[in-house]
C-alpha cells in the first residue's frame, strides 16, 4: 500500500452545514449537503449583513464608543443567526401554502421593522451632504431667532429700555430747555430796540424783566445740560455693560444650537431633502425594499424550496415516534395482568413498610428492655430475609392469587416484590448492641 493510500481521507468542512442547523451526517446520507450548504451560506450572509447595518445605525445615531457598537451588533448578530438557524432547521410537517408561509411569520416580524429602519439609517449616511447643509440652515435660523429673543425679551434687555427712556427723558428736557432761549433772547432784544410792546427805546422796566426770564431760561438750559452730561455718562456706560451682557447671553444660547445635530435633527433634515428632491425619495424606498429582501432570503428559500429528504425522514421518525409512544401507552392501560402486578406491586410495597415501620418501633422499645430479645429479633429477621430469597429465586413461581389461565409475573414485578419484601437495615447502635452481646 503506498503512502497516497494510508493517509486517511481529509472531511470536507461543513461549516455551511453547521450553519444551516442540520445535523451534517443527516444531509449527506440523504443526499442534501448541497442544499444546505447553500442554506447555511445565505444564513451567515444575513447574519454578517445584520452585525454591519447595525453597527453602523449605532454609530450614525449615538456618539456611544465603538466598543458598545461592536457588542450591540454582535448581539443581534446572534440573535437573527439562531432564528435563521432555526427556521432552516424546522421540518415541514404538513404540505400546502399556508402552512410554508405561517414559517415567515416570525420572521417578517423582525425583518420588517428593522429593513425600514436600518434603511432609514443608510438614507442619513448616503444625504450626509445635503442633511449637513439642511442642518446649517437651520442652525442659523435658530441661533438668530434665539438672539432677537435674548436681546428683545430677558431681563437685561428691559434694564437697557429703562436706562434709554431715562437718557431720552434728559435729552428732551435739554432740548425743550435749549429750545426755549432764542425766544426769550429775541423778546429781550425787541424791548431794548423800542421795536417790542412798549414800543419804548432803552432797556426800560420792561426789558429787565424779559432779561430776567432770559436769563432763567439760560440757567434751566445749563442746568439740564449739565445733568445730561452728568447722567448721560453713566447711562452710557450702564449700557455698554448691559449690551456686553446681552451679546454674551445671545452667543452662549446660539452656542446651543451648533451641537443640534441629532438623530431627530438629522431627521427633520432628511424630510425636508425628501420632500424637494423625488429621486432621493425614490431611493430612500429602494434601499427600504433593498434591507427588508435581504434579511427575508434564508426564509424565503426556506418556504419556497421543495421539501427535502431530511424534513421527510424527520417527518417520518416523529410519526414512528408518535406510533409507538401510542401504542405503548394503550397497551399499558388495556393491559390487565401488566396493571394487576403494578397494583399487586404497589400494596406488597406499602404492607411490606408498614411492617418495617412497627418491627423498628419494637426493636427500639425491645432494646430499650431486653438485649437478648433484640439478638433473637435480629436472627428471626436474618432468616426471614434469607427465605425470602430463596422463594423468590425458585422457579415458574406464580402470583399468589393468580387464576389458572392467567400468566405468571414478569421479571420487573419479581424485582418489585424482592424489593418489597427486602428487609430495612438494623440501626447501627442496635447491631452494635448485639455483637457486644455476643
């Protein structure tokens, strides 16, 4: 024989087949490894494909480490791998459509919902562009809305109103002050020329007085210019300490709106893109059809493939299985001698402990008295024992109350009856007591 020959036959691998949830001996003999091994392919392409979409939905919509996204995508993974499994591994128990499609069932359950929903998450990734921008926008719209309405309507914005009204209370009063000197400046001179009322030339009583009311007017306006110098300062600086204020609330609430990129903002984005642009629609519901298909292909070549040699044969051992339990389980209960030994068993059982139970209670009251009544008692009960064995050991014995016809006791009801009448070991201080007696 040359070395060619001696070395034994490498196996094929059957990782497919495992994967398939088939036991791999079973489809070889029958035939169905091919099958399978297609099965089992399909099966780790979908679980590969869930562990990766969502991966990446975890990734898209938290800012979790990439550690937690591993564990959550090896955790589906496993899940959708074992219902595939199980799906592929179910027998067909009964021919017909409906019967193949309620397998889909669970199935379209978890292949649904998710298909939508890890499409949704590709839609974020494949618009990452036109959401980007979509979200600028709204950013800018938000951080000057949030601005006009610190600015318009906090507390420091009322403050800067009071401080203004008041500047503009002192500007007026200034102005109506100033305004009021050419008046009494042209009276004054009017007198003093004899163009006036008294028509009089020479600064007479007259023109003193309206000096005088020029002078006080002179006096209001420098004292109104004074306290709005005087006041106006202050205000001023009071509002550019409030305006500082007010711009460093407004930045620090826009600043709120720049990390407004959430799933739900991202969201809204890809709505308003979807809404304008038909052919992002169109692709959205593609990639939609895309995910639900590929994660329904294990069940879909499940249901739709003829049914194989291992889901007959299993078939077919659970029906043998089905058979024979049935037929056991009627025999037994039609079975009259087969039930009379199993009563007759069952009484010897209870009469024999019952026995045990008062010959203990004697031995303790007995050698609580008597240790020669407890080594007799011993001895009597060591050749009970022994003829027992003896009957039982004799041949072709029959059942005490058995009636001619009826057959003798089988071989486990013998075993029944020797374990009945078996003897309960002494107790250990009882045995003791009767060897020192000895």
């Amino acid at each position: 024989m040359s070395s060619t020959d001696a070395r034994p036959a490498r196996r094929r691998p059957h990782l497919f087949l495992r994967a398939s949830g088939v036991d791999p001996g079973e489809a070889i003999f029958w035939g169905e490894a091919g099958r399978y091994r297609v099965f089992g392919a399909l099966v780790l392409f979908t679980t590969l494909m869930a562990t990766a979409t969502v991966f990446w939905a975890v990734t898209i919509a938290t800012d979790a480490p990439w550690q937690v996204a591993v564990a959550v995508a090896l955790i589906w993974g496993f899940g959708i791998f074992q219902i595939d499994r199980w799906l592929i591994s179910a027998h067909v128990e009964r021919d017909g459509v409906l019967h193949r499609l309620w397998l889909l069932v669970p199935r379209l359950a978890i292949a649904v919902p998710m298909g939508l929903l890890i499409a949704w998450f590709a839609m974020l990734g494949v618009g990452a562009k036109e959401i980007r921008q979509e979200l600028d926008v709204d950013r800018l719209r938000d951080a000057s809305a949030i601005s006009a309405q610190v600015r318009d309507s906090s507390e420091l914005a009322s403050q800067r109103d009071t401080l203004l009204a008041e500047k503009a209370a002192l500007q007026t009063a200034y102005d109506r002050a100033a305004a009021a000197i050419p008046a009494l400046q042209r009276a004054f001179d009017e007198e003093c020329n004899g163009t006036g009322g008294t028509r009089t030339p020479g600064c007479g009583p007259i023109a003193q007085v309206k000096l005088g009311d020029l002078n006080a007017g002179k006096a209001a306006r420098d004292a109104a210019q004074r306290r709005l110098a005087a006041r106006g300062a202050e205000i001023d600086a009071a509002v550019q300490q409030l305006d500082r204020r007010i711009a460093a609330s407004a930045d620090a609430a826009s600043v709120s709106t720049a990390h407004n990129d959430g799933v739900f903002a991202r969201r809204a984005a890809l709505a308003r893109v979807l809404a304008v642009d038909p052919e992002a629609r169109r692709l959205y519901h593609l990639l939609e059809v895309v995910f639900v298909v590929v994660d329904l292909v294990p069940a879909v070549a499940k249901v739709f493939s003829p049914v194989s040699m291992v889901d007959i044969a299993r078939r077919q051992r659970r029906a043998r299985a089905r058979e024979e339990l049935e037929a056991a389980t009627a025999a037994e209960r039609e079975s009259p001698d087969v039930h009379a030994a199993l009563v007759y068993a069952a009484a010897q059982r209870a009469e024999s402990l019952r026995e045990q139970a008062d010959a203990r209670r004697a031995l303790d009251n007995a050698y609580l008295t008597d240790r020669e009544f407890l080594h007799r008692e011993a001895e009597h009960r060591v050749a009970q024992h022994e003829a027992a064995l003896r009957a039982e050991r004799a041949p072709h014995r029959e059942m005490p109350h058995a009636r001619p016809g009826r057959r003798a006791f089988s071989g486990r009801a013998r075993r029944r009856r020797r374990v009945a009448r078996t003897p309960s070991p002494l107790p250990h201080s009882s045995v003791r007591s009767s060897k020192e007696h000895d």
